[in-house]
C-alpha cells in the first residue's frame, strides 16, 4: 500500500509540472483535479494508517503522519495558487520525502 501512495504522490507532482504552461482555465481545472486525487490519496493513507496498525510487529514502518503532513502542504500550496489572499513569500520549508520509521523490537533479542 505505501508503494501506491508514493506513486500517486509521484504523479501528483509530475501533473502540478506538466501543467504550469497550460491556459488559466485549463490549468484551474487541471487544479481542482489535483485536489480531488488529494482528497483520495489521503483516505487511501488512512486506510493504510488503520491496517498497518493492527500489524506492528515489523521493524521498519511507513510514516504515515508525516505523509499526511506532507500532503496537507502540497494541499495548502495548490489552493495558495488558486486563491492567492496577498503577495508575500513563499513558505521555504521543504518536504521531508522520508517515510520510514524504525521501530524498536518489542522483546530484547537472545
């Protein structure tokens, strides 16, 4: 599941490129298009949150929180564009792009 996230992200991100050139309307709905797979992919990062959850027995684990940041960053950028309230700089905070958290074993091993 964490593989379908990272790629809808990576497709998230090649579509905000591809289309910066296009006419204002276009590009509005190309927006608001973004929007919606947001609106999805973080349900599906819920989804995924929830099951992995129930099954954290393994060391290494996809971080979700700081997915979902991540995507509330993306979101606040996109909408930032859409409706710009006032010129004022840009926000320089990157996004983190890591998502794996190691866990420690539950029991000391032998």
């Amino acid at each position: 599941m964490p593989n379908t996230v990272v790629r809808c992200l990576l497709l998230l991100v090649i579509a905000v490129h591809g289309s910066s050139y296009a006419d204002s309307t276009h590009e509005q709905s190309q927006f608001i298009l973004i929007l919606q797979q947001l609106d999805t992919i973080e349900r599906l990062t819920t989804r995924a949150a929830t099951a992995s959850a129930a099954e954290s027995v393994e060391r290494y684990r996809f971080d979700y929180p700081r997915l979902t940041q991540d995507l509330q960053r993306i979101r606040q950028g996109v909408q930032g564009y859409l409706s710009p309230s006032r010129a004022q700089p840009r926000d320089p905070t990157e996004l983190v792009g890591d998502y794996r958290l190691d866990t420690l074993p539950t029991e000391p091993s032998p």
